[in-house]
C-alpha cells in the first residue's frame, strides 16, 4: 500500500487500538518474536509491550551484539548550540513558553562565535543548533547565515528549531546542515492540542509533515523523538517509529535517528502524566535497536552520567557533554536554560568514561566535503 | 494480487519462452503454469516467419505478453529494440534486458538505468532485469520502472537463490514489486524466493530444459503458490533463513 | 601476468612441449579434473587427450548437460552465401587457390540479391558472407556495401572474408555486421609457411591479430577454428582455445564461438597429413564445451548429416543447412564450390531433423536493433 | 606477491580502523594482522585534533594507508572527500566508497563509476568498494580503477561469503585486483575467499569489535595466509565450492 503521506498512514491507525495491542502482548508471542533475526516495525508492539518489559536482559544482549555488529566501540559526541531562547509558542511542558517570565535573549554572530569557539577548543566537531521559535528564524536569514557562520569550523550542522518551509530546509543544507532534530512531542493529537496551549505548534500538521518536507530538500539525517511524559510512552515510541519507517521507505538516501527527551523539572509548573522510568527508557531503547540496527541513537546530558555512560555501552550512539542549554551559555552562564541538565560533567569528563567503558570517543565523524 | 503498472494478475509465476523443444510444448507448459505473463524475446520474434514464431503460440486474450530486450549490449540497443518490439503491435511493457558481457549474460547496472529512464519517459512500462543490487534497486525505482527482477543466480546456471542476502534486502527496501528472476532451477527455489516476500518468480530454462515440461510447469506453479501461502501465513523463523521478519510491507 | 597481445603470450608456448603435455596425461589426473564443475583453457590439454577419448561417453553427459542448460533445446541456422571465388593466396588445401583452374566469378549486388531472396525465401535471417581472397575486398566498398544491402532484410550478417584493418572492420560493423569468422587454419608456425605457399595469406602475424582488430572495431560475434588435418588436432586446438580464451578475456563484450572445418576433397590434389576422424571431432566439440559453456559451436555441410544431427543434440548450436560454396550457387549452379557438400539435405529437411530430435530449430536470432 | 597500483605487498589482509576500542588496540591489532594497507576514513581524520586522530596511530614507514569515502552518497562528494585527503599529504590512494543508503552502506553502482571515471584521470589510485557485480567490474576496469573490492556481504553484517557466486565470476573475469571486502565475519570467511582466488580482503568489523582485536587479527593473517597458500596448491574440487577450476589466471 502506498501512503501519499505519512499523516495519511497514521491515520489508519486508532491510538487505543495501538495501545490495547500492546497491553495485551501474550509471552509465547515474545517467545515466537525473540527467535528471530531481523525485526520490523510491525514487532514493535510486542517489543514494547509490558510483557516484554520482563525479558530485557533478553533484549538488551541483542541490542548489545547488534549495536556492536553495526558501530563497533565508537560513540559519537555532539554539543548543543542554543542560539535564542524567544519563543512564540505556548507549551506547557517547557521553559522558553512565551508565559515564562525569563530573559530573552537571541545571540549575535560575535556571540555565536564566541561559544563556537569555546565548543572547538574542548574538541567538538558536531553542533546541533538550537532555538526556541523565534519568528527571525522564518522572517530572515539568521538561521542559514549562523549555519554558514558554523559550517566554516564545523563538518557536521545539525538543526533543532520549528519545522521549516521546504525551501528554507533547502536553503540550511545549501549552508552546510546535514541533520535535523524535529520530535512530534507526542503522536496523540487529543494529547497535542492540550499541551501545546498557543502559538505556531499547536499545528499538528505543520509539524507532523516537517520530516517529509526536510527529507526532500536533501537533509541527510533525520532524528524523530516524543517528550517522554506526555502520553502513554509505548503508544507513542511505536508512531515515532512508524513515522521514522515511513521516512526511511519513502527517501531512501535519509538517515534516521531517534532521541529520548523525558520531561525534566524547568521553570514552570507542569508535571509529567505519565511516568517514565529508566528501565522504561531503557527498554525503549532496546526496541528501536532491534527494529532499526542502523539507526543513530542520541542522548542528552537531560539523563543522569551513570544512565548514560550504561545506555551508551548497550546500544545508544551520540552523546553531547557538558550542554547549556541558554544561548550564549558556554561564555556567560547569566541567562536560564531550556531544563535542568542531569549530566553536568565536562566533556572531558564524559570522553575519559567513555574510554573506561572500553569505548571510542569520535569527535569528527563527517566532512566538510559531505555537505552544502 | 499481484499487481505490476496498474494490471492485476492471480498467477505469480512468470515464465519465459526461449528454451523449450517446440512451440506445442511451450503452449501446453504455459498453460499448465497458469501464468499470465510471458515473457519472449524481441531477437526471436519474426512476424514475416509465421510458421516458426513464438508470438503464434501465445494467446493473447489471456495472457500480457512481456517483450524482452536480451542480446542488447548498452542502452542504446534496448531502446531500439523496445521500440522495434512495439511498433510491431506488442503493446507497451518491456523487459528490459542490458547484458554487455554475453557470457554470462549480467546486467550491466549503468546502462540498465540509463535505459529505463528513456524508456519510463517514453510510456513503456518497463520491468527491469537487474543484479540483485539493493541501491540499484531504489534507483531504478526513481526512474519510473514498472518492477525491479534481480536475479537469483546467472541466467541458465540453475544455482537457485544464491544472491539471498541482497534480495532480502530488496524486498523490504522495495515499494515496487520485486520478481526474482533467473537462475532458479528448481520448483523449492522458487518456492524460497515467494517465501522471503518477493511479489513473483520468473522462470524459463528450468521448466524449458526439464525432461517432462508440461509437469514441471505444474510443479513451479505449486512451489510458487505454496511459498506466497506461506509467506503470507507467516513463516517461523530460522538462522538459516534470510526471511524478513514480519512483513513491515504490509504496514508502510 | 598481462600480455599486450596474443602473439605475445603465443610466443610463451612451445608446441611440442604443448603436443608433450596432451600426449603424456595420466588417468588419474583424468579422473580428479572429471570432479571438477567448471573448467578453464588450463584443463584443455587433459580434455583433449588421447587418454581422455577413451572417456568420451562421460564427457558426452557432461557436455549435453551443459549445452542444455545453457541454449535449452534451440539450435540456430545459418546460410554461407559466397560472393566471389576469385583469390591470390596459394593455399595448398583449398579449392579457390589461385593456380586452379576453375570459372572465376565476383556476384554484382544484382546477382546477391537474387541468392539472398532465396535464402530469404528459405527461412533464413543469419548470412555468413564468404570470399576468396579478392583485393577488391581491401580496395573498394563491395564488401561493406553488400553488407548493407543483405543488413536491410537479415537482421545478422556476419563475414568469412579475409583478414581487414581495423578500419574496415569499423565499417563493417557500422554497416550491420555482427559476426566474423576467422580460422588462424594452424598455430603451427611451420606448417602455416609449408601449406600457405603465396599470396597475402603467409603473414601468420596479420592473420592472428585479425580477431584483436575485430574486437576493437567492436564486431560482436568471433568464431575461431583451425582447418582440421593440417597439423596436429589436440594440440591445435588448445591454441585455437587459447586465442579464444585471449579475445574474451581483453574484450569481455565480445562473444567467442568455434567452427571445425576439417579437410574435404576439392580441386587439387592436397590431402590431410593427419587424420581426424568423428570421434576425435566429438572429442574436440565436447572438450570445447566444457570450458566455453556459453560458445557458440558451429557446423558446417562438410560434416554427414548423421553425424551432424549427433553433434546438434549433445553440444554444437549453430549449423548451416542447404549450403553452396560457389558464388552465385542458390541461384545458378553452373561454378565449382569451395569444397564438397557432405549434407545435402534441404534446409527445410535439416529443420524436420532438428525437431526429429527435439530441438527448436531458430532461424532469427538477432534484431536490427542490435547493429549498426 | 600482491601487486596494487604498481606496489607490492608480502601481506594480503587489508584492514580497517573505524571499531575499535582504542587507538593503542587498533595499533597492536594492525602489528598482529601483518597487513601493510590500511584503510581510515577520511570523514574521521582531524588534523587539528592529533591526540583523537586514528592517523596518529598508523606507522607510516610501513604501511600504505588508503583514505576512504565513507559517509559519500553520491560522485561529487566522493570527488570531494578524495581531494581533500589528498591536499592533507594522506597520498593520492584513495578507497572509493559512494553508499546513499545509510542503512546498509551498500555502494551504488553508477555513482562508484562515475566517481571512479574521473578519480582516476585526476591520478588517483582508486581502489572501489563495489556490489558483487561482474559487469560493474569490467566497466571500473575499463574506466581506470587500480583495484575492485566487491562486498562479501553488507557491512557490519559478519555474514560471510553470501555473494560468492558473483564473486567467482569477478575473479575469472578480471584483469585487476580483487579484494573481497566487507561481512568476512571470521576468519574461515577469509580463508574461503583466498582459497576462491581473491587476490586479497579487508576485514574490518570482525577484528575491531571481537572481544580480543589483536589475537583476532592474528588469526586472520593465519587465515588469509593459509587460504592463498591452499589455492596455489590447488583446491580439489567440490560441489558445494564454487571454486574456479585451474587458474585460468595464471595463464593468460
């Protein structure tokens, strides 16, 4: 069957259906499913299920072999570059919301450059731009030209903002951005239009068919995700897949990655729904290693060190180390970040635990000749 | 159903038409296959040589009749073939056949696609034979083809599926129907190759060559449906087994 | 190792150590190369044995196999359709040597015409064309344009004709000839001089490197031979295979096949200096089918129509059928042939043999598509 | 000996860099294997970053290094990362790698030619990762590559010598180099390669991330050694092999 679109496939599907599926996962199903040797989107239920969540010794020495099989002993370390914290939009769960009463600040290119700089000297090669949504970043060339600006010391740009136009995800690779962190929040649209109380995001589309549009304006890399608390997880990991599935069928030369945000504590009030415990996420990530071998796997400093430096030996990828999450954080620590980091290690500090866990620490895994 | 550029077919076995003793032969084994597409090579065909000529065994109101290019060496051949083949009043769908080296008569993967992206421009519906090449595959698919026909071994060899691993990886990469195609010499072959997901076989020297054509045909015809029941009831795993898992095609 | 050119790897070879190898295997060296699945031009001097044709029944089976596996039950037809007779070699075995003295003859393109309507008329969509060595080939545009004129209604043509530059072969080519046969005769560089008495035919060198220019001018089809009774078989055609062997591996798109031609009677007194009889031209055929499966092997009316249909049904593909060696000869039978006919049958008798023995005699094989 | 773009090497295991656990285990392992060609990615290499840089750890007095293209997805890239590699001083070899499809690395075929057209005529010496694919092998050779590298089975994969019969057809037919690369899982997979007549294989994936790298890649220069050795010899023939018969090779 082909979908014209993803929204058109997920719409085949009913949320509860989904869910009930994977309550009711049987034990000889699992048993049936973990002789196998490859796994598919359509395993994800069962490998997700409760039922499954008793079996993840099971689970966790495949994911190890295959992670191994496919990445060897190499982790991949990445900085976040948050470049302004405006935003327009209203949403509950997070602390650049428009409601907030912190300082705003959007960095110039000086300043750009200063914590650019900063993120250079420790070692970092790969930057993933971030921002708030900032309405310069549709209006003008602040975006592209910061990617221009970074592109020149840094092989590999990856980009977490609003959802583009095409034309202007066109223009970002043309600049130097091979990857883009885009994450639905939540699959569940009753869910959405809860916590995304004002502002472009409330826009279920929009940003639902931002992978598609970024896809065919030749982004290279694609990293799909949900906010970890606002719906039932295992629910909506499976549409995070399916629509990173879709992606993958539909533009073959795309690769895709997921990230894992769980809610953590920022200025604001809102308290996840659902809890999300380590061995939750640590499960989550077993099941997308199954599914996607291939797949890039990506925490953030928003876990704890001992958490991370485990989830990376089993199975999770990249890594950033010794985020800020303010613009112009590495240079000046005056303004409030996005969350609370969990992680406050020095990159240094992260890298010798990586070595210790008999892992390679790759700074550079891209070249300047790969983009633009 | 199989469905190949907008027509259904109930028969997923495709059989070809160059090897066999005679043309009665032929008839009674195609019939016995139950296909409904046959493929027959353009070089053969001779419409000023009624008597002798393939095309009259063929009966059209049952059965699409599948042009191939083979003996064409580049691009520039087959498009001229093709185009001979449907000037001739044999409709619009080719098999589409590049083989420079006419030993073991493989694909030649630029030419091929060079090929089909005249070809898919000009209106044919073209069926692309191909080594059994996963990035080939997705290109092809960009080009406009119809259906990608990797082979399971060379053409004639009888080696069964020997480019598994990559076929395995066609199908589940694939958003156009995916025919193995030769090499596969015996009806288990065929039966494997429908068990692993591909949407149809092609078959023609085993059949052709066998001691008992008529019944081989039969023979495939079972393997063939055996192997689509098998893989649609869902086939229990093996390590032997280069099997997708559950079929992620059903749900994209 | 890379050699620049047949000759030169040729010149690496002794025959009589080549003659000392065939006549010195041992059956057991038979027997564990008999094991063996594929085979090379390495193994040819046991296939071709005397040791080995005490084996020929095995070889038979091995043999058929293959030939079935790889053409099915199709055999291929073809007509020689002589265009002059006139020629300035002195070969001592051949019927057109210029000191006999027979009615000389060169077809106008009305004359050809009139022979290739009737061949036409027969069946037939493959001509070999065939002359003597008559400079006119060399000098003027005959033969290409009689290519062009036979090119318009047979979709194959090829050329038995003497060697030609590389240039003309070009032409030819361009004209819509896919196919040329050339047989070196002998790779006994002394029996070459002894039976090539004059005429441009002496140069051994010219002769040889016929196929390298035809392959470079990008003629399809080279059917190589040697003329059977000349020297000593075996070791003749290990020569013959090595050349074949030579031109496939340097020019991987071009197709090799073999003919066999021995020695028949003509005007003049020569007689063969060896003796080949069936069984050791079935020997040749079946060793030659072992280690070229995909080779066109080819069969003239020299051969008994008995033997010739034998030789069909296990390993040879292509055969002539209601041959003339005159010029003019389909039409007008009034000059003398090149050699004798052994198959007099009609093409449309040699066609009800072929089915006889469960063949599919094919008599287009080839489109207009596929040249010029 | 083997013979690659005018140099000979005494050591017919070429190995890669990119999975192991440290820079120290990569250069214990690569003193182990014997190999004097080893491969690093260009995509890794960071000048400015010596302490990380896998560079650092490869003895350049003895080893030919081979800069590859990994990470390219299409001609121009690969053109590009070449270049750069080359104006760094890393030499004017360069392993030619042009895989679009990030989930298997699989190579695309017209691009690798391409990219391998105009590598070679700027003077690369361009060894090309490649599918199995023996006409693609012919048109490398003709288009200027010094080497072909047709893939085991997909990267990473450690599934061994799933394209083995495509490989055998490489290997009769080519006038280059062959070296077998990518899903040797273990060291019989190499074994089995040399004994076919490969000319050489890089493993990678199977040496770096086994639980002891540098006894493993002892045991590849073990295998690799005694494969070569045993096709000098002569295999004796077997059906399940799909061996070539008496090296054609060394005769023409």
């Amino acid at each position: 069957m082909r979908y014209k679109n993803f929204l058109s496939l997920l719409e085949q599907y009913r949320w509860e259906k989904v869910s009930a599926k994977i309550a009711n996962v049987k034990p000889d199903t699992l048993d049936k499913l973990l002789k196998k040797e490859n796994f598919s989107v359509g395993d994800l239920p069962i490998l997700l299920s409760q039922t499954a969540s008793a079996r993840l010794p099971e689970l966790e020495k495949k994911a190890s072999r295959i992670t191994t099989q496919y990445f060897g002993k190499a982790r991949f370390l990445y900085a976040p570059l948050y470049i302004t914290n405006r935003c327009i939009n209203r949403c509950v769960y997070c602390g650049f919301n428009k409601n907030n009463k912190i300082e705003r600040k959007r960095l110039s290119s000086k300043e750009i450059s200063k914590d650019a700089d900063y993120l250079y000297n420790q070692g970092f090669r790969h930057i993933l731009i971030v921002s708030g949504e900032d309405p310069i970043v549709m209006k003008s060339d602040y975006l592209i030209d910061t990617i221009a600006l970074l592109h020149k010391k840094f092989p590999s740009i990856s980009i977490e903002v609003q959802p583009l136009t095409e034309n202007l995800y066109r223009k970002a690779v043309a600049a130097g951005c091979d990857g883009l962190s885009l994450y639905q929040e939540t699959y569940n649209k009753k869910v959405y239009k809860i916590v995304h109380i004002g502002g472009p995001k409330r826009d279920f589309r929009w940003r639902i068919e931002g992978p598609e549009r970024a896809a065919k304006a030749g982004i290279k890399k694609i990293n799909f995700g949900v906010l970890l608390g606002l719906a039932d997880f295992r629910t909506d990991i499976f549409f995070a897949a399916l629509h990173a599935a879709f992606i993958r069928k539909r533009f073959w030369k795309t690769q895709i990655g997921f990230s894992f945000p769980r809610i953590r504590p920022f200025v604001g009030s809102y308290q996840p729904t659902v809890e999300v415990k380590d061995r939750d996420l640590l499960q989550i990530i077993l099941a997308l290693r199954l599914v996607f071998p291939q797949a890039f796997l990506v925490l953030s400093t928003r876990e704890r060190a001992g958490f991370r430096d485990k989830l990376l030996q089993i199975a999770a990828t990249n890594t950033s180390a010794g985020s800020k999450t303010n613009p112009g954080g590495y240079s000046d620590d005056s303004t409030t970040g996005q969350f609370d980091i969990s992680d406050n290690r020095t990159p240094a500090e992260v890298v010798r635990a990586i070595r210790a866990a008999g892992l390679y620490p790759v700074w550079k895994d891209w070249d300047i000749g790969l983009a633009g | 159903m199989l469905q190949i550029a907008g027509r259904k077919f109930s028969s997923r076995l495709i059989v070809g038409t160059g090897k066999f003793s005679s043309n009665s032969v032929m008839k009674e084994a195609i019939n016995a296959s139950g296909s409904e597409i046959v493929t027959v090579a353009l070089r053969r065909v001779d419409l000023d040589n009624t008597q002798e000529d393939i095309i009259e065994a063929i009966d059209f109101s049952r059965i699409q009749i599948l042009p191939n290019t083979s003996g064409a060496q580049n691009a520039s051949e087959a498009i001229k073939i093709a185009n001979i083949g449907r000037n001739m009043g044999l409709g619009n769908w080719v098999k589409l056949e590049v083989t420079p080296d006419p030993w073991y008569l493989l694909p030649d993967p630029i030419d091929t696609l060079k090929a089909t992206e005249k070809l898919a421009k000009d209106g044919f519906a073209v069926l692309v034979y191909m080594n059994a090449d996963p990035v080939l595959a997705k290109r092809l698919e960009d080009a406009g083809a119809e259906a990608v026909m990797p082979l399971a071994s060379p053409i004639g060899s009888a080696r069964g599926m020997k480019t598994k691993e990559m076929i395995r990886i066609i199908i589940e990469n694939s958003n156009l129907p995916v025919v193995v195609d030769a090499g596969l010499g015996s009806p288990s072959d065929a039966g494997y190759a429908m068990e692993m997901g591909a949407d149809a076989v092609l078959v023609n020297t085993a059949i052709a060559t066998s001691d008992n054509p008529v019944k081989m045909a039969k023979a495939f015809k079972l393997a063939v449906e055996a192997g689509r029941t098998g893989y649609e009831a869902g086939i229990i795993a093996s390590k032997e087994h280069a099997y997708a898992s559950s079929p992620e095609k059903g749900i994209i």
